[in-house]
C-alpha cells in the first residue's frame, strides 16, 4: 500500500475516534432524555459547534472509507488499481456531497 495513503487511513481513524464516541454519547443522551427528533433539531439549528463537529466528521469518513475500499478492491479483485482509484475518489465524493447534505439538513435553519 502507498505510505501516505497509509498515513492518511491512520490520521483519520485518530480523528473519528473520538467523534464517534461523542456521537454515541449524544444517541444515548437523547435516548435516556426521551428527546424526539424535533427537540433535537431544535438544539442543533443554528449551531456553528455541531456543524463543525458533523462536518470534520464528514471529512474523516470520506477520506478514510475510500482508502479502505480501494485496499478491498486491489487485493481482492482483479481490476487495475487505476480503475480503484477512480471507483475509490467517486465513492468518497459520493460519502461527502451526502454527508454534507446531512449536516446541512441538521444545522440549517
């Protein structure tokens, strides 16, 4: 595998770590408070925080699971790794147009 991809696979595991255990917090949080999804868009509008925290989030996924996916496609198939690249870089644009347009749906007013 490219080094800086490798790097790259690793530096944003490091960086979902902890985004992902503060997202599980805040399920459970609502959860426990009995909070319906209108109470949580109504904390959750407007909020430059939690637009920041989902959008850093987006990102991380969107480079670390194409990574991911193009080790999966050249080691277990037999397509050319430029045809990975290219299927990888459209997956990971795929995962951040949908995911900002999640964050925008949750954050805008």
């Amino acid at each position: 595998m490219n080094v800086r991809l490798y790097v790259w696979q690793r530096t944003t595991a490091a960086i979902m770590a902890p985004l992902v255990l503060v997202h599980l917090a805040v399920i459970f949080y609502a959860m426990r408070k009995g909070l319906a999804a209108a109470d949580i868009l109504a904390r959750t509008r407007g909020s430059v925080a939690w637009a920041a925290f989902y959008g850093l989030f987006v990102a991380a996924v969107s480079i670390h699971a194409p990574i991911g996916l193009r080790t999966i496609m050249t080691e277990w198939t037999p397509l050319r790794v430029r045809y990975c690249d290219i299927v990888a870089v459209a997956f990971g644009l795929l995962l951040f147009g949908l995911g900002l347009r999640a964050v925008a749906a949750v954050v805008l007013p």
